[in-house]
C-alpha cells in the first residue's frame, strides 16, 4: 500500500482547511439518498471537516464518518460532536455493513493501481442493493501538486490529485463537466449500486 502523501497536507493544515468556506454538493446528495431507506446506515469515507456528514446527520440517517487524517478527523469530530474513525481507504474491512457510501471529492488520492482493491473493498462493504457515490476530476494525469494558496490571509499549501475513475465504472452514471478551475471541486460523479456475491480478490 502507498501512503497517499496529501495526508501530509491534511494533518499538518487541518484547522485552516476546516475553516474554509465550502458549499456542500445539495444536487448529488439529494440523488444519493432520494432511494435509501428512512434512518439508512452509511459510511463516509474522506469526511474531511464534517460537512457532508453534518448534512446526512441533518436528513436523519445513521453516519458512520471517516477519514486517513488523524487531525481532520479530529476537526471532524468537534463539528458533529461524535466520534469520527481513522480509516485509510486500503484498511476497510466491513462486510455488508452499510446501506450507502458516500465518498465526495477523496478516493481521487488514491493511487490508481490501488483503486481496484479500494473499490472492492467499499462493495463489500455495502448491503446487496447498496449505494455508492463518488466523486473524480477529469483528466488522465496522476498524482499531487503542491502550490501556494492565501486562505483567510494566511498562506497555506493546495494539495490535489488529478485520477479518472476506472473504464468500468465511467457509464451513464458519470456526470461529466468542464475542468474545474478550483483544485478541490471534483469534475465528475459516479453513482452505483452494489451486486450480490461480490467476491474478495487474493
């Protein structure tokens, strides 16, 4: 496994990063849960901040939040005033646990070679009939760049990843738009749902 090195970032600017102003993603959450069960349990990988958990929380759904950082899973936590989990995408072992996950604008760090396995990690996660949302930029390009940004007057490092979602996964289900100039607003969502007897690759 390849420790996704924009963690760096995430621990060492947590506090700045949760202060941000950030618009929460109404249209695609709304599709998300327009067809799980009232109270459904979902998982959220990359919760960041909290902020899309916070919204789920808010329209009565059971949420389990996460994310690799330590420090954003603790700013996490003093938002939702719950416990959030440390979970590397590479270290999930749930089984059929969840109704749905959510994972807006974060598996996007993911190396590539590891998407697989990430992704078949996240479906056995999922009840047979589940739902998963994730979020992708557009490009071909891989991997992270650093440059410097002023946020609230102070100066602080931009971190992204720049990975398309698998040839598999790209359906009618991808919502493709223009390439962002914004490096943390995604470029494209993938809604899908999970099969039964999914099996775990050796």
């Amino acid at each position: 496994m390849t420790r996704d090195p924009s963690l760096h970032f995430y621990d060492e600017n947590a506090a700045l990063y949760a202060a941000r102003d950030r618009g929460l993603p109404e249209r695609q959450m709304t599709r998300f849960v327009e067809r799980l069960p009232p109270g459904a349990r979902i998982l959220e990988l990359g919760c960041g901040a909290g902020g899309d958990s916070d919204a789920l929380l808010a329209r009565g759904f059971d949420v389990i939040s996460s994310d690799g950082s330590a420090a954003m899973a603790a700013e996490a936590e003093r938002r939702l005033g719950r416990p959030v989990v440390v979970l590397p995408f590479q270290q999930m072992k749930y089984e059929a646990e969840f109704d749905g996950i959510w994972a807006n604008a974060c598996l996007l760090h993911v190396p590539r070679a590891e998407l697989p396995d990430v992704l078949g990690r996240i479906i056995r996660a999922l009840h047979p009939g589940g739902r998963f949302y994730a979020s992708f930029k557009t490009g071909v390009a891989e991997g992270w760049t650093v440059s410097a940004a002023t946020t609230t007057g102070r100066r602080a490092r931009n971190c992204s990843t720049s990975a398309s979602p698998p040839a598999s996964l790209t359906s009618k289900s991808r919502q493709s738009q223009a390439a962002p100039s914004t490096a943390n607003r995604p470029s494209g969502s993938i809604f899908m749902r999970a099969w039964p007897n999914v099996r775990r690759s050796e």
